[in-house]
DNA sequence: GCGACAG
DNA sequence: ATCTTGTCGC
C-alpha cells in the first residue's frame, strides 16, 4: 500500500472542492419508482489486501440475487474526508461486475454529509451516473437535529441528511449520494425497510467472511 | 493550539 | 477497518 503523500491529498481536496462547485449548480435528481433491485457495496480488508464486495438485492423477495467480490492491494490509507482514494477503486469494479439491472446503489460511507460534499457515495454515483445513498455508521460532519427515532443532521445550519435509530439503539446516518435529494432520504430509508439496510448488512458480512477466508 | 475524524 | 473469547444483559 502506498503511503500518505501530502502533495496529493492536496490536489484531491481541490478536486473535490471543484467537483462541488461544478454539481452544485444543478444538483440533479430523480424519482425512484421501480425500486424492485437495488444494489450495495462494502470493502473489507485481510491486512494489506482489500476485498471488495457488490451485490444485487431483490426488494420484494428480501433477499440477494447475485454477489461479486473483487481482491486487490489496499491502495491508499484511510484519510477522513478521503476515503474514496482507499474504497472507490475497488468498490467501482466489483459494482460493475454485476450482471442484474439495478436502480440504485447503496454505499457504505457518507454522501453529502461530508467536508466538501464529496463522499464516497457521491464520487461513486457520479463515476457510475446512477442514483446512490450513503449509509454509514458515525457521523464526519454535522449535528444531530431533534427527534424520536429519526431526525435531521445538518452542517452549518443546513440538512445535507438524516439519522435514524437502530432497532439495538445505536444511529446510522444517511445522505444522498448522486441524482437523489436530502428530502428524499427519509422515503427511501421507509421503502429499505425502516432499519440498517438489510443489502448494506449482508454485503458487509459478506466481504468480511471473504476476507477472512484469505490467506493472511 | 487542540481536538475531531466515514472505513 | 482490524486484532479477538468470553461474557454481561435484555
């Protein structure tokens, strides 16, 4: 894995700067309807190697319809606010490996709620030009807004996503990632079921089995 | 300057 | 994220 390098993290914060400056002009979104096969992603790592895991969820059935996972080099180190240089590579390729049609991409990471709006789902959804979500278990950036088993999380006074309970009592947070808007989420949140995505848990068991099947 | 900080 | 068994508690 290659190590930290701050010429360059440099030049990807201004990147993401520029990319938002360029999306924010005409923040583009659409209206999901035909939710029937959705998609998720996780990365998860055996050392240096990092197994990326995507899979094609059947909504009404409740259950997978196909998995693809993908093993390569862990090719950068986890960098708050940069976390796509690490997991988008790789989370790229194993999403594209999916031979089922899908309609929306769940990822594991934040989406607008982030520094510069630029998570990793956002970066994700714009490569791929389809609707994403970013689900993620902390928060980055923001604060919680009031509420009973949900409510907004905002950053300087403005909603960039919400936060929703656990049935076991902790959060997890969820923001727009590409072609969906902030008002949307809690819809979209309702439709997956009203919890932790169930797509967005198997994934994530899914890779870590993998990886840990890996020689170390 | 000090702390916070997705996975 | 990952290294890790049993254990306290609903």
């Amino acid at each position: 894995m290659s190590s930290r390098s701050e010429v360059l993290e440099e030049f990807f914060i201004s990147l993401q700067e520029a990319m938002w400056r360029i999306l924010s002009r005409s923040w583009e979104s659409v209206e999901l309807r035909d939710l029937r096969r959705i998609a998720a992603a996780d990365v998860a790592y055996r050392g240096d190697l990092a197994l990326a895991v995507a899979i094609c969820w059947d909504l009404e059935r409740g259950e997978p319809v196909e998995e693809k996972w993908l093993a390569c080099e862990a090719l950068y180190p986890y960098v708050p606010g940069l976390l796509f240089l690490r997991e988008a590579p790789p989370m790229l390729r194993a999403v594209k490996l999916l031979e089922h049609e899908w309609s929306l991409l769940l990822v594991n990471g934040h989406g607008l709620l982030h520094p510069r709006r630029m998570g990793l789902a956002v970066i994700l959804g714009l490569v791929l030009g389809k609707p994403a979500l970013g689900v993620a278990k902390s928060l980055l950036v923001g604060v919680e807004g009031p509420g009973e088993d949900w409510g907004p999380v905002e950053v300087s006074g403005e909603i960039l996503g919400y936060w929703f309970k656990t049935r076991s009592g902790g959060k997890f947070y969820v923001s727009p990632g590409y072609l969906l808007t902030v008002d949307q989420v809690p819809e979209l949140v309702r439709i997956l079921g009203s919890r932790y995505p169930e797509p967005l848990a198997y994934a994530d068991k899914l890779s870590k089995r993998l990886a840990r099947s890996l020689s170390p």
